[in-house]
C-alpha cells in the first residue's frame, strides 16, 4: 500500500486558530446579543482595501491581457525583472545595501518561502527557533522530517528553541551551541519585538563564525518607525555571507489576499556539500523556483511594482499611519490598565502580560466573556508565551478606539 510521509502525524494538531474559532463560536451561540458586540482583534490579517496606485496598475495590467500586442503568457520563474528591479533598488541598493536584481525571487507569499527554502537544505542541520513563533518555521521542519515527535509542552525533539521572554526584550542572544540554521523574524509576530543593530551584528557575526545560516522573516519592515532599527539583515556587513531574507507585500500593501513576495538569496552565501565543499545556495534556489513555480500572477505583479512609485510610496505610508494609530491607541490602553505591555511601537502587535496571574486561555475567556473582544493567547506560539496574550492592530479605527474602552472599562 502506498505510504504517507509519517512526519504529518508528529504536527501537533493545528490547535490555536481553531480553538479560538471553536470558543468564539460557543461563546455567540450561547449569547446572541453579545455576539453582536463581539470584536476581532486575534487573526494578524489587514482590513483596509489596497492602495489605489494598486488597483490602478492592476486594472491597467488586465487590460495588457486582454490585447494581442501586450498579452503576457509564463514569465519568468523568479519574476518579472521590472519588479526585481524595483525592489532591489527601491528597498536596498537606495539605503545602501549591496543586493542586485537577480538576487530577489519574486513568489505568491512569504508563508510559502518559509517553508519550500527547506528544499535546497540538507535534513542534517541543527535547528534554532525562537520561542515563542510564527509556527509557520516549527511546522514546515517537522513535515521535512527534520525533528522528532513533540513532548507534552509541545516542544520537538531536534530543534534548539531559543526563549524569547521579558528577560531579553523578546530577542534571543546567541547560543553557545553550534547550530546550522536559525530562524529570526523582526518586528517579530507575535511580540511586536525589534532587534537593534547590535543585536543583528552579534547574530552575523555568531553565523559567520559557526558557518550558520540565518533565515530573517522581515514581514513587518514597513512598520518600523525608530531610525535606530535595522529594516534588513543586510543593513549589517558580512549578512550577505550567511543570511536569506523573507519579505513580502502582504502586510505593508495589504496583499494578504492578492500574494505577492519575495526571497532575497546573495550570490555570496555559500553552504557545505555532504562532502564538505563550499558551494554558492543561488543557483539551487533558482533552479528549484524554475523547477517547481511558474512565476505570480503579471497583473499582480504589476500592482506589486505599483507599491514602488511615488503615489504607491505614500499610501503605503498611510496604511502604516492607520495601523500603528491603531497599535497606540491600544497600547495606551492597556498600559493604563497596568498591565506589562510590549511590541506596538514598530510593530502592529501589542504583546501584554496577563494580570493576576492568568493563563494566557483564562485571560481569553476573560476578554471575549467580559469585553466581547477576541485576542490571541500567547501560550498559541510556544510554551514562553503562556502568560501573555496578543493584541492585533489591524482593525478599523472606530473598532480600535472601542476595544481601548472596553479595555478602561474591565
Ligand atoms: C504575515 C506574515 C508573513 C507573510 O506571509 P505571506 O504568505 O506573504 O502572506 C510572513 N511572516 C510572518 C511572521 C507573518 O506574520
């Protein structure tokens, strides 16, 4: 009979979304008029509609499909060079940063970079991974087979996790140890924490000396405010020799439903053969998108290439405003609850200690029972995360300003 990759059945059961879904669902049921009331602040998806240099660009690219002389058919796997160009530049070569066209891979989504990189590393390597996580880098590693089955806290045997707690602001330090790949995310989701320059240049340096790999998820660059903090692992010298980088378009344009990202592979970043020869990661990357992907959508890409001019630039901004508007207004909040509270600042998340001791369920029943309003727990991303429950500013403005009073009102 044939037999199915046993790997899946390690995965713990995809337990947080649906049981956030399943309690809400309970909780409306039961009553309807509070139902009514009832707020979303759980899910990390965006609520306002694409930028208008957006949709003209994209309404533009239809109408190239629909004429003989402009029609598109496959274009190239790694992208469009027009985007590639536009981002290149536009995101690094302008802030100084070494990165040519053909280093960026254009690709329906950051959440599926993640996890098909895993294509072109070996299964031997030692794994780091914060905790808590984006449980997107845990899965992915799991379904290649690369750990072993989970303890009862839901720890892998075989990866490294690094705590992220209020101890080191949500950042890990280098470990002693020698791991081969390690998975970084700032602005991080959940926590809403940023690393600072000398965080990041310990991080290069750490690689650069034990031969490690960084994958830095930079989904949430757009959000950073402070000059002080690097918007890219490429910001620090030497991170062209042990870094990729994810970034995509799903939370700065608000293409969460329309999927445009992309991987930034340097044509420096060398890895060992199973023989122990150094060989660039590039050319294995491309022929496993040319291999494997035919390329995103033209007229999306067109509406991605839009982002990069000057109207795109600033309703992008704008988008940003609004959200990190969102993020103060209930930082604010439960600040003034005295509730110890993190994140927020460069980051539409605001990551919040629970009060009296509560599990982060019990303060999620608190809120969605007592205020109508559902969060995230944070004991949903990893076993350092119990105790603390996650705000999402993605909302409109009136739903945020009434969360914040229901907050003043618990
Ligand atoms: C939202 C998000 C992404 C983006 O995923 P897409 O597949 O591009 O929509 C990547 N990483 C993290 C941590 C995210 O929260």
């Amino acid at each position: 009979m044939v037999q199915l990759n046993d790997n899946y059945l390690k995965l713990k059961a995809g337990y947080l979304f649906p049981e956030i879904a399943r309690r809400v669902k309970v909780f409306c049921d039961a009553h309807p008029e509070a139902a009514k009331r009832v707020i979303r602040c759980g899910i990390g998806d965006v609520t306002e509609p694409l930028p208008s240099a957006v949709v003209s660009a994209m309404h533009k690219a239809v109408d190239d499909m629909a004429s003989r002389e402009s029609f598109r058919g496959y274009g190239p796997e790694q992208g469009h060079e027009f985007l590639r160009h536009a981002i290149a530049q536009n995101d690094y070569r302008d802030h100084g940063m070494e990165v040519a066209d053909d280093e960026i891979f254009i690709s329906d989504g950051s959440k599926c970079d993640c996890g098909n990189i895993l294509d072109i590393l070996g299964h031997k390597n030692v794994l780091g991974i914060t905790d808590p996580v984006y449980p997107v880098y845990v899965d992915t590693n799991v379904m290649a087979g690369h750990t072993g089955e989970a303890n009862e806290a839901g720890a892998y045997e075989g990866i490294h996790y690094l705590a992220c707690d209020a101890s080191n602001g949500f950042v890990p330090e280098v470990p002693k140890e020698k791991l081969d790949v390690v998975y970084l995310c700032f602005p991080n989701n959940p926590t809403g924490a940023t690393a600072t320059r000398a965080q990041l240049a310990a991080w290069v340096a750490y690689a650069r000396a034990h031969g490690t790999l960084i994958l830095f998820d930079a989904a949430y660059e757009a959000y950073i405010s402070d000059p002080e903090v690097p918007h890219s692992i490429y910001e620090i010298p030497g991170a062209r020799e042990c870094a990729i980088e994810f970034r995509s378009f799903s939370k700065n344009g608000g293409f969460t439903g329309t999927r445009c990202a992309f991987t930034v592979v340097p044509k420096t970043l060398l890895a060992a053969t199973a023989t122990g020869e150094c060989k660039p990661l590039h050319p294995l990357w491309n022929r496993r998108m040319s291999t494997k992907f035919n390329g995103v959508s033209y007229i999306v890409q067109r509406g991605a290439e839009a982002l990069y001019t000057p109207e795109g630039k600033q309703q992008v901004r704008g988008l940003i405003e609004h959200y990190m508007g969102n993020a103060a207004i209930l930082r604010a909040a439960v600040q003034q609850a005295g509730l110890p509270v993190f994140g927020g600042v460069n980051a539409p998340y605001i990551w919040v200690g629970t009060p009296d001791g509560l599990t982060s369920w019990e303060m999620f029943d608190r809120m969605l029972t007592q205020a109508n309003v559902v969060i995230t727990p944070g004991s949903g991303f990893g076993s350092k995360g119990e105790g603390y429950f996650r705000i999402s500013a993605f909302n409109s403005r009136a739903n945020a300003e009434e969360v914040a009073r229901r907050i003043a009102a618990l």
